[in-house]
C-alpha cells in the first residue's frame, strides 16, 4: 500500500508533528497502542466510527515503510582500508 501517504499525514501544528490519520488527531501510534494493549480492528473501527479499515491499513504500511528506510541508512559497509581489508569500522 504504496498510497498510505494520501491517509497519513504530518503536520507540525498537530499533535507535536507526530502522523496522523487524513488530518484527524488520531496518530499512527494511537493506533498501535490500541492494538497493543488487546483490541480488535473491529473494536478500534467502532470506537472511531470516523476511521476505516483503510485508514488501519495505512498506519501498517506507513510503519512499515519507516521501518524499512531505517534499516537502510543503518546497514553501511565497514570502510575498506588502504590494504584492501576490512578495517572494523573506521579508516586509520
């Protein structure tokens, strides 16, 4: 779900710039707390008639996709050093 960025949105005046759900102040984390804490997409759903299943998916693919960008620019190679090995982390 590639589109999740027309759901989640980001605004710096809104809930501290944490994402949130189409401009509503239910975040992304709210969401997962929800569902952490024991409850169904169903009893989410009917807590927050304005949501949808959409908007849930949304917030799994949005963490997803955050997820997987930090795991990119956290996964460098060690710098090789003028010998050609490896030199653990750092270039003498």
């Amino acid at each position: 779900m590639n589109h999740y960025r027309e759901i989640i949105t980001i605004e710096p005046d809104k809930r501290s710039g944490q994402p949130c759900i189409r401009g509503m102040r239910i975040t992304v984390y709210d969401i997962f707390e929800y569902l952490a804490s024991g409850m169904t997409v169903a009893e989410v759903l009917d807590d927050f008639p304005e949501l949808t299943e959409i908007d849930l998916r949304a917030c799994f693919a949005y963490a997803a996709d955050k997820e997987k960008s930090q795991m990119e620019t956290s996964i460098r190679p060690e710098p090789i050093g003028p010998t050609g090995n490896a030199t653990g982390g750092s270039v003498p």
